[in-house]
C-alpha cells in the first residue's frame, strides 16, 4: 500500500505517519508513506498557495494550479497502480469502518489531498478528485488531521502492519459492533477486580464473555449501530436474549463489600433465604423446602464467627456460612473423590437477595469465600449443591469448581441428595 499526503504541513504529518506500529511498517517496506509539500509546485513567484475568493467572503482559497501540478507529479511515479484521489472534507461522506476495508481492498495507492484556509478551488476538485471524506460533523483548521487518521485505519489492515488479524477483527466496529472491554496487571486495582472469566484460562468461555460485551456496549453507547447489528449465528442470538434479560437487572453503582455477620443482619438474612426458598420451588428444587435453614441456625452460625454477608453499598444483598470445621457427611462421598491431605473451608447456606440475581454479586460473593479461605491458611474449599440448582451448578463452573462426586446431608425435610464441588486455589503471584 503506497499513500502519498498532499500538504502545506508534511513535517508534521511524517513526525506522526512514520512512528511507532505504522512507522515501523514503513521502515520494513510493508507501506510507503510519503508527505508532498504543494507548496513546492506552485508557479507564483512569492510561492503563495492561496488567493482571496471570487465574490467576496472571508479567508481565502487554495489555488488549482499547485494542488493540479502536485498531483501530476504524484501519478507519474504511480503508474499501474489502483489510485484513488481523496479530498479530506466536512462535506464529504461520512468515513467508517467499512469505507477503510474498501479503501484497503479496491486500491493500493491512496491520494489524500488536505485543504486549508476556506477551502480548494472547486475546479480542482471537479477536474481530480474521484471522492470526498469525512471524519464527522465539525470542521477543522486544515486536513492534516483528517488524512492521517484515514491513513492510519486503512494501513492497519495491511498485511503484516500488526502481528495477527485478529488485533483488528476483534476491535470496534469490524463487523458493526463495539469492542469488549480490556485489563491489565494488577488484578485488583483500586478495589476493581479484572471480570473472573479472563483470569481462569478456559478460551471457550472468554470468548463468549467477549462477544456479549461487545453487543451489551453496543446497545448502551451506540444504539444507532445496534438498531443495524443482525445476529451472525445462533450463539449471537443467545447472547441477544441474555442482553435484553440483563438489562432488566439491576445495576451494580456502589461499593461492593463483605464482612462478618452480626445479630441486627438476621432479620435481613431471612428475607434473602425467604426469596431463595420461593425460587427454588418455583424451578421445582427440593432445597431448603422446609423449615431449614432458620433464624436460630443463622444466629449459632454468627455465634461461631462463621457468618458473612456481602454488601451493595450499605444494603446486605447476600449471605454465606464459611465453616473451618470438616464436614462428616463428606466422608462418605461416592462416584468420585476429594483431593487428598487438604485442610479446606466449607460453603454452607448461601443466598443472594432477588434483586442482586443475575448480577455481578453472586460472583463477588465467590470470591469472598476465597479471600476468606486465603485468610484462615487454608487453599482449599468445598461446597455441596441440589442437582436441580442449576443457578448454584452454574455459579459454581463459572468460579472454577470442579465435580467431585455426590453426598447425602443430614437435614431433614427436603431431598438429601447433593452433587459435592471442590476448588484448589491458586497461588496469588
């Protein structure tokens, strides 16, 4: 690809053009950037580019003749290439992303011509110019800026200018969308955590996340492009629907906490087991179908220092029992087994308030439970659930616990039946 910028400002131009991804390009013969003075071409004797315009008005008007004699220069070493001629214009067609692919696709020489003052001699742009681009609905002193952010997005996209495809396939707007959200190093950073589901190394899964961010952004910042946006498979129209569902949902605006449970939070903790035994029925789970578990359970848990409820702000939106005591019935595990010689933490009598479902919080209480296990020494925690549950079954894969076989509880007026999780924890680098 061979670009050739014509303007009264080329030092400015190549101290841009020809830095860092696109300059490196350029130095191993990928691009050719050039940046022409039109100046040089003039044939007045002061050198002068521009002239009051007919009939009046303010500023003044770039000739034809230097911009003509300029672009003829250009063409006689551009022989046999696809050429284009651009003018940068506020009265040109809006560019894109889709206008840089055809740029890229249908040419491999581009001729981006940049206006001052009020303008260009109309004849020249009659006479040479095949389109006119646009960045947007404002004006600018000149279209330096302009060339070279066209300049840049279409050189992107030749071959061996960035290191694989995918830097540009996955970005916003390739295929009429915005691009997923990204992190860095640290994990934690001012109390926002990176999301789990790019810490835990399963491909499938990052990519889905990914690809429902980029439709859930779409929808909030650009409703404009989402109205265009057609699904491109059946994974896209799942996606669509669990958009539509989340932005039913609450949204997260405060500080997530967690902290130790006190008597004053039991009255709250049974409005959240409360709405949780109503869900359970209402799917058909036989957990917690009874009395189970009650006020006074919550208050011997608090007792023992082994209570926790995690927190939107100041409001208590979930609860989690945290046990460091071994659980008997999980000596008797069949159709599996537990990982040998690991003290471990138990999950017993979590729930998160109905208006948190579906929400971040579920995952925050997640890691709550880790950073408390890391606390007490222990790297290891393991938790029981319905077969049925499948909000608990799939909270549990998404925070990286492992099947390990199935128990029988003790509690009685509900189905003892459980299928036993366990997750080793990593170690923190």
């Amino acid at each position: 690809m061979r670009i050739d910028i014509m303007t009264l400002f080329p030092d400015t131009v190549n101290a841009v053009l020809h830095e860092s991804i696109i300059g490196r390009a350029a130095a191993k013969g990928i691009l050719e950037i050039n940046c022409v003075q039109i100046r040089d071409f003039t044939d007045n004797k002061q050198n002068q580019v521009d002239d009051y315009p007919y009939g009046g008005g303010y500023g003044c008007v770039m000739y034809a003749q230097p911009l003509k004699a300029c672009l003829d220069n250009i063409m006689s070493t551009a022989q046999g290439k696809r050429s284009r001629v651009i003018y940068m214009s506020p009265q040109g067609k809006p560019y894109n992303q889709e206008t840089a692919k055809r740029l890229k696709n249908d040419y491999d020489h581009l001729v981006l011509v940049c206006g001052h003052y009020e303008g260009i001699d109309e004849r020249f742009i009659e006479a040479c110019v095949d389109e006119e681009i646009s960045l947007g609905d404002f004006v600018l002193t000149g279209g330096e800026i302009a060339a070279m952010a066209v300049a840049d997005s279409v050189c992107r996209l030749v071959p061996g200018v960035l290191a694989d495809e995918e830097c540009y396939t996955g970005e916003s707007h390739w295929d009429g969308l915005l691009e997923y959200p990204q992190y860095t190093r640290p994990e934690v950073w001012e109390g926002r955590r990176v999301p789990e589901v790019l810490t835990q190394g399963d491909h499938a899964k990052i990519v889905r996340w990914r690809r429902k961010q980029q439709l859930k952004r779409t929808k909030e910042k650009r409703p404009d492009m989402f109205k265009k946006f057609k699904p491109q498979n059946d994974t896209d129209k799942k996606l669509l629907k669990e958009v539509e569902k989340d932005a039913k949902r609450m949204t997260l605006t405060k500080e997530l906490s967690w902290r130790k449970a006190v008597n004053e939070d039991v009255q709250r903790i049974m409005e959240i087991v409360a709405d949780a035994k109503a869900s359970l029925a209402k799917y058909n789970v036989d957990q917690w179908q009874g009395p189970y578990p009650t006020a006074e359970r919550f208050e011997e848990d608090i007792r023992l220092d082994q209570c926790y409820v995690v927190c939107h702000g100041e409001e208590v939106a979930g609860v989690l029992v945290l046990s460091l005591l071994e659980e008997p019935c999980y000596d008797g595990i069949t159709d599996g087994k537990w990982t040998e010689g690991m003290e471990y933490t138990v999950i017993h009598r979590s729930a998160i308030g109905k208006d948190y479902r579906g929400t971040e919080m579920a995952a925050y209480m997640m890691r709550a439970a880790e950073e408390i296990t890391r606390n007490a020494g222990r790297r290891c925690i393991r938790v029981d659930t319905h077969r049925k549950n499948k909000p608990m079954l799939n909270l549990l894969k998404d925070s990286g616990y492992r099947y390990r076989g199935n128990i029988l509880v003790e509690e009685c007026g509900h189905d003892p039946h459980r299928q036993a999780f366990e997750k080793i924890l990593k170690d923190k680098k």
